[in-house]
C-alpha cells in the first residue's frame, strides 16, 4: 500500500513538472491560507498577555481604522513566524511553483512588519504587499491594488474567505484553501478554479479539545461537602450539585479558551501543547473570541437556580481564575498556590449550593493536597522541557534547575496533607459522622502511596496532563481511588 502511494505520488509531481509554467503571478493570502491562524488576532492577544490594560489603547486605535489598528498592535507584539502553523500541502505546492520559476506574490492584510516577517522566514516571495497603516488591504482595496500592479485577469489568486471572492472575481484562476462548500460554489461563478486545498479534519474535534471537557473532572469536587455529609441520596440537594457541576464547567471552559489563546507562543513551544487546537491553528481565534464570554454568561444563568452565595463564589472564581491565565501564572510560587485555592474554591462553592459548610480539616487538607498536585503539574513540565531544552529551559518563571527544589516542596506538601487527615482522625472529629472511624486509618497508606507514586512519574518524565485528568486515566490511580471509596462506605 505504501509503495503505491510512493509511486503514485512520484507520477503526480513528474506530471506538475512536465506541465509549463503560467505566465502569471501567485498571489498568496496570508492568514487563513498560508497560516491556519489569523496573525492579527495572534499579535492582539500576544499585546494583551503582556499588558492587559492596552485593550482601552486598542479601542482607541481602532477609532482611527484598521489599519491604523494593525500597524500599532504589530510596533509593540511579535509573533514567532518559525512556529506559526503553515499550511504544510500549500506550502509544499508554493515551494514547488517557486522552484519551477514562478512569480509569487504575498498580498496580505496584515500589518507590513508582519508580512515581511513571514516572508523574510520562508524565502518564498518575489513582492509583498500589505497593509501600511492608512490602507487596510482586503476585500475590494486588495483587488484594486493586484489590478493596478498586474492587471485584470492577469494574476492567479490563492485565498479561503468571503472577503477573497472580490480578489477572484478579477483574478485569472482561484486557488481555494480550507474553503467551505458554499465559498467554493461562489469562487465557482466569479473565477476558474485551477485547485482546492482541504482541511482533512474535521470541524467538531478541534472545538470539544478548546473546550476542555476532560477537565470538568475537577468540578466534581463540588460533590465532596455532600458525599462527607453523607446526603448524596437527597435528590434536593444533588440536583443542586449538578447545576454547580455545570456552572463551574461553562465557567471553566471561558477561561481555557482565553488562557489558551493567551498562551499560543508558549504551547508551540512545548512538545505537547502544541497540539491544542488554537497553538496548531485548527481553531479560528475569532471564534475563541465570541465563545468565551457565551460560555460565561450561560455559566451565571445556571447560577439563577442556586443560592446567592453560589453566584457570588463563582464570580470571585472566574476573576481569579482570569487574573491567573492573563498575569498571575508568570509569578513564580503565586501561581501555584493561587491554583490550589482554586481547587479548594470548587468544595467551598460545593457547599454554598447545598448549604453544607466544610469543616477546617477538609479545607486544611484539601489546601496541602492541591498545593502538591499544583507543584507536581510544574514540576512535569519542567522535566519534559528540560528533556528538549536543557536545564537552561524556563517555563513560567520556573528554571530548570528548580526541579529539585519544587520536588521536596510538592512531596513535603502531600504529606503534610496526610498529616491533617491523620490528625483529625486522632481529634474524634470523625466519631460524630462515622459509626465505624477505625476505618478511615487505612486512608492514610493509600494517600502516602497515591502521592508518592504521582511525583514518581512526574519525575520519570510522564506527568503530560493534569494531575486530576492523570488520576482519572491512570489504572494504579483509579485503583486507589476506588479503595478510597470502599473504605469510606466501610467506616460510615
């Protein structure tokens, strides 16, 4: 099978190089096209990781046009070219049009400082043409240029959007890349198309990856105030922990949408990110951009059906939460005690749905345990950069030679965790909730092993997830937390 692909794909390139080259110029769209990404955005969200106030500077900007807009955001945010997520099909195409002696033309309406970083990388282009700071070069204005530089109809066009069918429309053929099936249709009428360049994946995927549904896992910590107050059977009461459930999973997945579009230089990065939807460009940023704040604001309507005090927890949950993925996570040693409290925030917020308060215990050694599991998630990334950077690597302030350091801290964290739950049991506390308490001893070995065995394979280089996320898909995990359980129903 593979042999004849081989062989298939040899006969089709010696066919592209036996077939004469057009008179005509390439002229290639950038964002969308060339790039699975829309540079604009990228550069606008890489000015607001850095400064999250320039968005009243943006606004002021924008005042005074598009273009005006583009030229500002690019004199202050750069965008990594070498890292961006190219077309790697049209590329290939391009490169072997430009080998065989093509003109190519890159006409995009971005900003020029970017345009020429692009081209200045790839070595493709013989022209660029841009945006400049007055003109906005899409739609009609991009035409009338190509037109006035080219001619009519003596240019062929590659693009993927609405705003290109005015460029096809005086273009001598199209070149259509990750179009829809009505863009096609409408490039049909107005342009000879000469080939289609498809996204082979498919549109769902990409967007329940940006969603993070697999990190709802941690909202089920709501359900701990009623599971330890032993009253998960009142339906009354679980309803209301559902609808916590579900508003803290709407709520969550507004900020990983922000946090990951923030966080696009740093995921390409990384041997893992790199795969999220947005950092691989098969997510569109303005799509990010309008779902975010529907996600927050179905979040707060489900909050109608719970106390006021839910809402108010919620609402401190998400400015914390969004304060931490646009600026307190670059703070070293804040940023992972800010993420315990935010673990420990979801049992608080458990109990204002239900109206079951946690006990100082629970809130002491959920504070411990999630302080480690946040230290161990740094820890995992240092050890996986380290393997592709050295020890020289940074990864949120954190170097490389913090590993040791981050270790001793995030081990000595989980035990002293165990150590809260050891000593609540020795107090009698647990007499007054459970009829047989002896049992809940043989929590402790279970924890001391759990922990240990996490920081082992984070130290081995297998940490790739979140340490919830692992615990869930982790069969030795799974198996503790299931002896967790059963000793529970024993002691009660």
């Amino acid at each position: 099978m593979s042999a004849n692909r081989e062989a298939s794909l040899a006969l089709e390139e010696s066919r592209l190089l036996e077939q004469p080259v057009t008179p005509f110029p390439l002229v290639v769209d950038l964002d969308g096209t060339l790039v699975n990404t829309d540079l604009s955005a990228e550069s606008f969200w890489a000015l607001i990781a850095r400064n999250a106030l320039c968005i009243f500077a943006v606004l002021f900007w924008l005042c005074k046009g598009r273009a005006h807009l583009k030229r500002q955001i690019s004199q202050r945010a750069t965008v990594d070219v070498r890292r961006l997520p190219y077309h790697h099909e049209f590329l290939d195409y391009l490169k072997e049009q430009h080998s065989r002696g093509r003109r190519i033309v890159l006409a995009t309406a971005n900003d020029e400082q970017i345009a020429h970083q692009v081209a200045d990388y790839l070595q493709l282009f013989d022209m660029i043409l841009a945006s400049n700071g007055t003109i906005n070069l899409s739609g009609r204005h991009k035409r009338d240029r190509l037109v006035a530089e080219f001619g009519e109809k003596h240019f062929d066009y590659a693009g993927d959007s609405k705003s290109d069918l005015a460029v096809w429309y005086s273009s001598h053929r199209a070149i259509l890349v990750n179009p829809t099936s009505r863009l096609s249709r409408k490039a049909a009428r107005v342009a000879e198309i000469e080939r289609v360049f498809k996204r082979r994946e498919t549109w769902l995927k990409p967007y329940v990856q940006a969603l993070r549904f697999h990190q709802w896992i941690k909202n089920l910590l709501v359900f701990v105030p009623l599971v330890l107050a032993h009253r998960f059977l009142e339906l009354d009461l679980l309803a209301n922990g559902f609808l916590a459930f579900l508003a803290f999973g709407l709520c969550a997945s507004s900020v990983y949408l922000i946090n990951d579009m923030v966080d696009l230089p740093a995921d390409r990065c990384h041997p893992q990110k790199r795969l999220r939807p947005f950092a691989a460009g098969k997510l569109s940023l303005l799509w990010g951009l309008g779902s975010s704040p529907l996600l927050l604001t179905l979040s707060f309507c489900v909050c109608l059906a719970l106390p006021t005090v839910f809402l108010g927890m919620l609402a401190i949950y998400y400015g914390l939460n969004l304060a931490y993925s646009l600026y307190l996570k670059k703070i070293v040693m804040l940023d992972v005690v800010l993420l315990a409290g935010l673990h420990t925030m979801r049992i608080m917020a458990g109990s204002a749905s239900v109206a079951i308060w946690p006990s100082p215990w629970l809130l002491a050694f959920s504070t411990f345990l999630f302080l480690s599991l946040a230290l161990v998630k740094r820890y995992g990334e240092l050890v996986i950069m380290s393997a592709h950077g050295g020890e020289t690597v940074r990864v949120r302030g954190y170097q490389g030679i913090d590993k040791e350091l981050l270790a001793s801290m995030g081990c000595g964290s989980g035990y002293v965790a165990v150590l809260v739950l050891a000593i609540y049991m020795a107090s009698g506390s647990a007499e007054l909730l459970y009829s047989r308490p002896q049992f809940l001893w043989l929590l402790c070995p279970l924890l001391l092993y759990w922990i240990s065995y996490v920081w082992l394979i984070a130290h081995r280089g297998g940490m790739h997830d979140d340490p919830l996320t692992f615990t869930v898909r982790d069969r030795s995990s799974r198996v503790v937390l299931l002896l967790v359980v059963v000793t529970l129903m024993l002691a009660k």
